[in-house]
C-alpha cells in the first residue's frame, strides 16, 4: 500500500519502506510525512513530470514535508 512507503525529500520518489536510502537519487533523507500519489510512465511527454522536474518512469509523491 502506498500509505506504508517512505518518500525522498529531495526527488519525491516513493521507496520501500524498508529502504535506508532512495531508489533513485542515493538520498538517505526519507520520510513518511507526504500527500498526493502520481505514476508516470513517460516523463519526456508529462506536463506533471515537466512540473515536477522528473526525468525518470516511476511512482511520486506530490507534496513532501
């Protein structure tokens, strides 16, 4: 479930709960404290991803505190 995972406060991509570090950039700055869920499959044809400055496929948060 999405509710259990933590989320990189410097990408906003959702990891494991059980990972240490993110997935995507190395950043050990995880948290649970987040709100808002996007997948996106093509960054290079996402406004969203455009918005977010997202550059890789993958599950995001929208709003990380």
């Amino acid at each position: 479930m999405a509710s259990d995972r933590l989320v990189c406060r410097e990408c906003h991509r959702v990891n494991d709960p059980d990972n240490e570090t993110c997935d995507a950039c190395n950043s050990s700055s995880l948290t649970e404290d987040w709100a808002g869920y996007v997948v996106i499959a093509h960054p290079e044809e996402s406004q969203i991803a455009t918005e977010m400055q997202v550059t890789e496929s993958g599950a995001y948060a929208l709003k990380v505190r």
